[in-house]
C-alpha cells in the first residue's frame, strides 16, 4: 500500500494512501493531528487534493477536537468506567491498587508528562480488560438477536476506527469503544455486523442498519463522530 507524506499549508502533515481495497475517499485525523486520506487506485492524487481543500474546514474541527481531547487527570479525579470506579492520588512511587470494584492510580506528580502517560496507559488496560470481557459476549447477543453470523472476533487499541470487518467475517473492536455509552456501543457493535451482509456504506447497508437501530443509523452515526474522528 503505497503512501506519500506531504504538508499542506492550511492542513498540516498528510499522508496519502492508495488502498486496493478502498471504494471510496477517507478521511481521518490523528490524535497528533495529522491527517490520513485513503483512496481507491482509480482516483487521481488531483482529486484527492481537491477533496482535502473542501473538507479543510472539517479537517481544522476534528483537529481542534484533538487538542481538547487531550484531558489532564489531576488528584481527586473519579473516572466511572463499565465496572470500576477509578481514583487518582498521590504517592512516592507509580503504583495502581484494587479492592472490589474501586482502582486506585497513584503517581509521585501529577504535573509530569511521565506521571500523565503512566495514567493513561493503566486506563488504557482497564478498558482493554473490559472490552475483552463484554464486547464479546454483547456482540454475540446483537448477532443472535437479528440473525447475523460472523467468525473470529478480535480486540485493539485501534487509533484509526471504532471497528472493522474483514471479507471472511472477522470483526475487530477498538477498545476505546468503552468510554462510549452503552447505546453508541452497540451501534458500533450493529455497523460492523451488517457489514457480514454487505461489505460497502451503500444505501442497502443504512437500511438494513436502520432495520436493526430502530431507523437511527445516521442519528447515532453523528453522535458517534462527536466523541472521535475514528472510522467506520
């Protein structure tokens, strides 16, 4: 998959990939900022240039997003995930400790990059070890539910998407998805699994979608696009 790196003035970095599997342009922007475009072989780099140019605007939205995303946990902080509580203190060395449902994440200083990635990186395995624990078990259920049928299910901290589905069935699931609500949850859970039936965002796909999301397939496809810029 070949790719180009370029800056553009108004943009920033951008890669350029050529995807074989791409049936259309996409677009998505990186927690550093940078921009990705995939796109089909058959689209020409002036096309694709001239789509970064009208959707620049986005692109500067989705950017600034990124900037405010970037959240500082500070001492006295309380984070509610799908089964813990998570408390943050101070303490003489890094150090996560557990007792029934309630973590607590103690770092020496709460002002240093290397206390904040410390932080980030043990709710990143909270997540994880949730994700792995009911992900799996909801999308079975969904699957059941409405008749869908898939073959391996996978967990990863995807920077890219919320979730995939290859051409032999195989769903992936960005942990990440955890800090959604329980509704957007299984939205993504959906997408993913009516991509078994059909492998494109085609105007069969969002009916089939709207069959199984009660007519909401686009209302909760926006609200999913306002927690992160990931694809699906």
């Amino acid at each position: 998959m070949p790719e180009q790196v370029v800056h553009l003035t108004e943009i920033g970095k951008v890669t350029f990939s050529r995807n074989r599997r791409s049936k259309n342009i996409k677009l998505s922007v990186k927690p550093d900022k940078s921009v990705r475009v995939s796109f089909p072989y058959y689209v020409s780099k002036k096309k694709v240039l001239s789509f970064l140019l009208e959707n620049q605007v986005w692109i500067r939205q989705q950017q600034s997003k990124m900037h405010d995303r970037k959240t500082r946990v500070d001492e006295g902080t309380e984070v509610k995930s799908k089964m813990y509580t998570i408390k943050f203190g101070v303490g003489p060395v890094n150090r996560v400790s557990k007792k029934e449902s309630v973590i607590v994440i103690r770092v020496p200083d709460f002002d240093t990059e290397e206390s904040q990635a410390y932080i980030e990186n043990c709710l990143t395995e909270v997540y994880r070890f949730e994700a792995k624990l009911l992900l799996p078990v909801r999308l079975k259920e969904l699957a059941g539910q409405y008749g869908f049928s898939y073959q391996k299910v996978t967990i990863r901290n995807n920077r890219n998407n919320w979730g995939s589905c290859s051409s032999k069935n195989n769903i992936s699931l960005n942990l990440q998805m955890m800090k959604l609500p329980d509704q957007l949850i299984d939205y993504i859970l959906l997408h993913e699994l009516v991509h078994t039936e059909i492998k494109n965002h085609s105007p069969a796909f969002w009916k089939r979608l709207d069959e199984v999301t009660g007519n909401r397939a686009r209302e909760l496809s926006r609200h999913v696009r306002e927690y992160s810029t990931y694809t699906l």
